[in-house]
C-alpha cells in the first residue's frame, strides 16, 4: 500500500441527484492507489440540509473551498 502523502489525488464528483455513495465500488478499487475524495455537492446526500440556493456557481464555490482545506489544485 502507498502512503496517502504520496498518492496522486483522484476526486470523484458526482451528478445531479444523486451522491458520493454513487463511487463506492470506484473508492475501494482506487484507495490503495489514490487519495480518493468524493463530495457530496450542496443539497445532496450528506448536504441536504445545506441552505440555498443550489447552483453551478455555488457548486464551484464549494468545490475551491474543498479543493483549498485539502491543498489541492
């Protein structure tokens, strides 16, 4: 197994309706290869309490928040 400080990063992001749990299968066969991060956008699964609204803006806002609290680029 590689050491997560040195494994290339894969992010996963899913589509409209649905969620991260979509990525299970791909997160078990990539984890011990890739630092896999899958999110769940704003009103979707473990989000789906986040207040409004839900757009593409908002997406890309929170998808560089993510990308900025992890270091990647």
């Amino acid at each position: 197994m590689i050491s997560d400080d040195i494994k290339p990063d894969l992010v996963l992001l899913h589509g409209f309706v649905q969620n991260k749990r979509l990525f299970d299968r791909q997160i078990a066969h990539f984890g011990d290869r890739y630092r896999v991060h899958a999110l769940d956008l704003r009103g979707h699964g473990g989000n789906q309490n986040e207040p409004g609204p839900y757009g593409n803006e908002e997406y890309t806002d929170d998808i560089q928040a993510y990308f900025d609290t992890q270091g990647l680029r």
